[in-house]
C-alpha cells in the first residue's frame, strides 16, 4: 500500500474511497453560497476561491485514489468523483472572475525554476532601496545647488533675492490654504482621505 493511499486509510471506504470528516457543502451547494453572497470583498473573495482549490486538490486526490485501485464496482465513485471535480472546476472559474489578482510573470518563472518566489520580493525592494537612494542623492544635490545659488544671488542681488523669498512665502501660504479648502466641507468638517 502507498504511503498517500495509508493516510486515507482512517477515513477510506470500500475500493479506495474516501469518506468526507468535515461537513463542507458540495460543489453545487457552494457555487450557490458563493453567487448569493453580495459581498464584494476582495479578501472574502480570495479566501472563496483558496477554498474552492483545496476542494478541487481533495477531489483529485480521491479520484487518484479510485483509478489506482480501479475495478468494476468503483465505476460508479469515479464517475461522481469526476463530475464533483467539474462542478468544482466551474466553481473555481466563477469565483475566479471575482478576483482582480496579477502575478508577475517573473514570479511565475522562478516557481517553474523550482525557486522560492521570496527571491524576486526581495530583488524588488533592494531595486527600489537603490533607486532610493539614487533619488535621495539627486534630490539633495539639487537642495545644495539652490542653497548656493541664493547665497549667491543674496551677495549680487539682496533687493531682489528678498523680493524673491516673500512671493515664495506668500505663494506657499497661498498654497496651504488652498489645500485645506479642498479638504473642508460646508458644515466644517475636514475630508480625509481613505486608507487604502
């Protein structure tokens, strides 16, 4: 007897059946729960079609455990078996169109690579920490470069290096109360913006 055909064997039934332990809906009775609920989450959705995979893996692992133990009598197990994995199939589908979910293709190749997916999660940020730092560098290159420009400017032009510094003053006040206009509503209170 295999080792995947003995793990079974507690909850197997005559020819290599198994018996469902947990009261889980069938395919069809989920497929019904899954279309009737009106929620629209996105993480209740991802956890719908998580399920609806891991029916899918204990079908196909019943079904692995019938054709290997095939006879006559398993005819009619299998045969169920293969429209619950179809139903279950369609399910997946279905709840699939619900979920808005993109996977690098770089990701999708390390895993046919046989490597841990981690990697390219890690590749990515040390990229973003460079160019961080990349901007960081020319971000304080430029603040320098302004700085001693006015320096420069103040020695040659003090009038209107100061002209200057009031329209940057006034204009960024100007700015200021604009932005808290945009944020405030009629009766007062302030818009905040949604946490994504």
């Amino acid at each position: 007897m295999e080792s995947s055909q003995t793990t079974g064997a507690a909850a197997s039934g005559g020819n290599g059946t198994l018996n469902p332990q947990n009261n889980d809906a069938s395919p069809a009775e989920s497929t019904v729960t899954a279309t009737t609920s009106s929620s629209d989450d996105p993480k209740q959705n991802l956890n719908q079609v998580i399920n609806s995979i891991q029916k899918t893996l204990g079908t196909i692992h019943q079904l692995y455990l019938t054709v290997s133990s095939f006879n006559v009598s398993s005819q009619l197990p299998l045969l169920q078996r293969l429209n619950t994995l179809v139903m279950e199939m369609d399910n997946m589908a279905k709840l699939s169109e619900k979920c808005n979910i993109q996977v690098p293709m770089e990701v999708l190749n390390l895993i046919d690579d046989g490597k841990n997916p981690d990697e390219f999660t890690r590749d990515v940020l040390n990229s973003c920490i460079a160019k961080n730092q990349i901007t960081k560098g020319k971000t304080d290159a430029f603040k320098g470069l302004r700085r001693h420009l006015l320096e420069e400017l103040e020695q040659a032009f003090p009038d209107e290096v100061e002209d200057y510094r009031e329209i940057r003053a006034s204009s960024a006040a100007e700015s200021m109360r604009l932005a808290q206009a945009q944020t405030m509503l009629p009766n007062g209170d302030v818009k905040l913006k949604p946490e994504i």
